[in-house]
C-alpha cells in the first residue's frame, strides 16, 4: 500500500467516530407535552432536560398543550399532538392524559408521568415489561394510605369518623380506597365516603359527612380534585375539619398537612425515562418505576386556626414548614 493510501485510510478511520459523534449531538428532537390544566410538570421537566443536554432552541422542540381542565378536550388533543410526529410524547399528572395519548398513537414512543394504576387502566401490561410504546411513572405505593391514617391519628388521638374525598371516575380510586380501607380496619376509625364527580358536589358531600360525624378529611388525589385543592382547603377550615392529603399543593393554598409523593422528582425522573428512549431504549423495555421520594409538609398557621397541636417529631421530620 502507497504511504499516501495508508494515511488516508488512518485519517478517515481517526474521523469517522467524531463526524458520526458530531451528527449525533446536532440532531434536533421535537417533545411533545400534553396536559389536563398546566401546572409545574412540564417547567421540571423541561429544566432536566436542560441539564441532560437538551436546550429548547438548539437541539430541542418542546410543544405544549394543555386541555385547560377540560377532559373532553384531551384526545383531540393527542391527535393534534401525534400529527406533528414528536420523537417522544410525555403526559403530564393523572391517568386521562396517559390514556388519550395511548389511544391516538401506537408507535410514538411515550412516558407519563403520574398514573396511579397503570395495569389496571389497561396502560402497561405489566409495571417490569409495559409491553408497546410506553412507559413511565406511577405516583402511588401501599403503604401512603395507611401513613397518611397513622398521621391522622396523631392529630386527633381518638377519632372515630374520618370522611374521604374520593372522584370514584378515576381508575386509581377503588384501588386507593381498597388500601385505605385496610388500614383502617386494624382499629381504625370509620371511614364515610364521599363521592365527587363534579365541582357543584363538593360542599354538598363534606358537609354531609361533617354532620354524620367526621372530625378528619382525607382526599384521594386525582385531577378534579386537585383543580378544587383551594375550595377543598376552605371546606375544610370552614368546617373545622382536620385534612391530610396526599400532595403539597393543597397545603400551599391552606391545607393543614400533606404526606405523599414527592412529584417533581418524578417529573426529573420522567426526564431521564426520555433521554435513554433519545439514545435509542425502547419503552417496552422500560419498566415503569415506583416513587422512591415522600415529603412531609406541614401548614402551621392553619394548625393554630385550627386548634391542632403537631407534635415536635412530626415537625422535626417534616421536609417544609409553611408558618
């Protein structure tokens, strides 16, 4: 072989690898986002992607939408979404997100973030192996009801009726109400149920369970009843109900107490589920990860409006003290 051959060929084997390398990091990838009302999922997520990498702008297309609240608007919604032919879908907080995008597409790859039951909606085949062209995150583990009951009873040694707030169109709830229905049976206290499918039930169905008797409030979360968090909250003191609930929002607007996921880590986490189906990981190969991430939060001012006393090792493991 000539010298000039033999160093051309050296030359093109050096290049190869880094013009391939170069390629790779100039490619632009366009996410879509869908959402039943805007919230702060997306901005965490987009903020981990950043620090992943991928820049709105340079490599990175981020298109929105939101349903503003209204479910009926979700799967035209999705259409609109799958038309644009994303790299990859991701679906904000709740089951009806997920389940709009899983019926308008089979082959975009998809991640949600927060699905309570995502094999009993018929979402994934199974948590380890989803199975088709998605994967994601389930915001919800066994043991957070009957925390959340233990809590309870710290607050009000001795309760005898706790109401439960609970929108039974939500796939997750019989689940949700199954585990805290266990909890209570192991000398618990009674637990009276109060369905909301709509926002003009709502002080109707509390004040119902207030004059059966409830002194407590728990609400098992989904995006109706989050979208209510503030009237929720007002009930309560109104009624001099003592709330835990499952999600700090509902203490950021005056909720006594929240025990549960902590969702922004799931959204960074939703983030990374993105970037290794990016890099060429196939979702039904992703198994569906459980929270590993609780957070305490506690509303002191509104424990002195309401008389409670929150014991100095509740407090000290509390991870935000709103005063």
């Amino acid at each position: 072989m000539r010298r000039r051959e033999f160093l051309a060929l050296v030359v093109g084997a050096a290049t190869g690898p880094i013009a391939s390398l170069a390629q790779n990091l100039a490619k632009s990838y366009r996410l879509a986002f869908l959402a039943l009302r805007t919230g702060q999922e997306s901005a965490v997520v987009k903020q981990r992607l950043d620090e992943l990498g991928y820049a709105e702008g340079k490599n990175l297309v981020f298109d929105f939408h939101s349903a503003d609240g209204q479910p009926e608007r979700l799967a035209a919604l999705a259409t609109e979404l799958v038309r644009t032919n994303p790299d990859v879908i991701v679906t904000g907080f709740g089951t009806l997100t997920a389940k709009a995008v899983q019926a308008a597409t089979v082959t975009i790859p998809v991640v949600f973030t927060t699905v309570g039951d995502p094999i009993g909606a018929g979402i994934v085949q199974s948590l380890n192996r989803p199975g088709a062209n998605i994967t994601g995150l389930t915001d919800q583990a066994t043991e957070i009801a009957g925390k959340r009951l233990q809590i309870m009873q710290q607050l009000l040694p001795g309760i005898r009726i706790v109401a439960v707030l609970v929108n039974p169109d939500t796939p997750f709830s019989a689940l949700a109400l199954q585990d805290l229905r266990a909890a209570a049976a192991a000398g618990g206290p009674r637990l009276e149920v109060c369905e909301i499918r709509t926002a003009d039930q709502l002080s109707t169905s509390i004040e119902a369970a207030a004059k059966a008797g409830a002194t407590g409030l728990m609400i098992l979360e989904d995006p109706l009843l989050v979208g209510l968090r503030g009237q929720i909250a007002d009930l309560a003191a109104k009624l001099r109900l003592v709330a835990t609930y499952g999600n700090r929002e509902f203490v950021a607007v005056g909720g006594l107490l929240s025990y549960g996921t902590d969702r922004r880590q799931l959204y960074r986490r939703a983030a990374e589920l993105v970037d290794k189906i990016l890099k060429g990981e196939m979702p039904a190969d992703i198994p569906v990860e459980r929270p590993t991430k609780f957070e305490l939060v506690i509303n002191l001012k509104t424990a002195k409006a309401l008389g409670v006393t929150i014991s100095q090792t509740l407090l000290a493991t509390a991870d935000e003290i709103i005063e």
